[in-house]
C-alpha cells in the first residue's frame, strides 16, 4: 500500500518538491503523522453578505469568519482508520486569532475507485466535495476542489452552483527558507473571492503508532457515501 495521495496522484506525485513528497506520504502505511506550525500572513474574507454564511459554517468548523494578519496556525495531517475500515488523513487548521482559536477541519479519504479524493468537511461531514491533484512544473502542489454534495440521514443531494464554491491550493516549499508556502482561495462563480489564507510553516513529523490520534481530531460524525 501506499498514501492516498500518492495513490490518486500515480507517477505524477514524483515531480514533486521532495519536502511535499515527504508531507503527502502521510499515512498508515508510512506510519507518520505531520504537524505543521507557522503564521498566516493573511487570514481574509469576502464582502459582508458572505458573513453569515461563514458563521454558520463556522458552528461546525467550516470556514473562518474572522480576518487578521499574521496569525499564528496549525495544520494537523493525521492517518487513521475510521468507523468503516477506510484510510483517512485529518486536515484539521486552527488559526489562533485573538480571543478564540477558529478550526478548519477536513477529513480525506481515498475515493471508491482510487481516482479521487473524497474530502469531508466539517465536525459532522455533512458537505462532501471531490479533490483533484496536479504537480506543478516547480514542483508544487495545485489542489482544487469540485462541485459539493450535502448528506444527512436519507438525504444525499448534490449542492446546486448557485449556492456552491469551489476551492484552490497551492502548496509549495521554499528551501531557502525551509519552510512549506500555502495559498487557499475559496471562491464563488457568480460572487467571486468568499474566503482565503496564505501564509507559511514548518513541519515536524511523529510515529503515530506511538502518538495515536488525539481526542478532539476526529469528527463527532462519520460519513460512510463517498
């Protein structure tokens, strides 16, 4: 076996940066686990209709309804099996702004056929979106996500575009610095620019045999349709 992005990723995953190879090896069978600790330079949001809908993702840890710049973060990549034997990766941020921390989690896991990564987002999984993975000629890594799906006991509908917002990341290591860049821009077709971060971090890495996963980084819902 392999990582789950290296899998969907196939040879292309080795045109990438070799710090990048490293941190989306990640997995139960490298047995890692990957925190990064850094500050984003920029934590930013759209116009003021966008506000109450990021406050009400922000109940369920989706999206942050705060700016600021230079705020501390931590990004949290830990594989584990969930409640229905899949291989998931955590992608739980928190942007520790003044007064409160704010999370952004996200949960990935290997798509049905091995072509796609499902990524749910959210403490509860409700909204589901499928990821595509590109290197890039420096050795980057393009992430952008695909249309939405809402699930909730019979419910599975797919979120009109209307309503949908699409998400793009870049993912980059700067040697000279020694440190992994990202830019996240979350965007809408008709509204444009709804939310985003960039910034920088290091990365340590753990035996999470030894570590475990730690309470709280799970989601309190799990999600079984991919």
């Amino acid at each position: 076996m392999t990582s789950i992005f290296r899998t969907v990723m196939g040879a292309d995953f080795d045109r990438l940066h070799p710090a990048l190879r490293r941190r989306f090896s990640v997995g139960l069978t490298s047995g890692e686990a990957c925190t990064g600790h850094g500050v984003m330079d920029r934590v930013w949001h759209g116009g003021a209709f966008v506000k109450p809908f990021l406050a009400l993702g922000a109940t369920r840890n989706i999206l942050v309804p705060r700016q600021g710049r230079h705020v501390p973060f931590t990004i949290e990549n830990v594989p584990y099996t969930d409640g229905f034997g899949r291989e998931t990766v955590s992608f739980v941020r928190t942007f520790h702004l003044p007064g409160r921390p704010r999370r952004f989690d996200a949960q990935m896991v290997l798509g049905p056929r091995g072509d796609r990564i499902v990524d749910y987002l959210g403490t509860h999984q409700h909204l589901a979106t499928d990821l595509r993975l590109r290197a890039e000629p420096d050795g980057s890594l393009l992430i952008r996500s695909g249309g939405h799906r809402f699930r909730e006991g019979p419910v599975d509908v797919r979120v009109p575009e209307i309503l949908g917002a699409r998400a793009e990341v870049r993912e980059s290591y700067d040697e000279r610095a020694g440190r992994f860049r990202i830019r996240v821009d979350v965007t809408h077709r008709r509204f444009g620019p709804l939310f985003g971060y960039e910034g920088s971090f290091t990365a340590v890495y753990g035996d999470v045999r030894a570590c475990g996963v730690r309470p709280g980084l799970r989601p309190v819902r799990e999600e079984p349709r991919a």
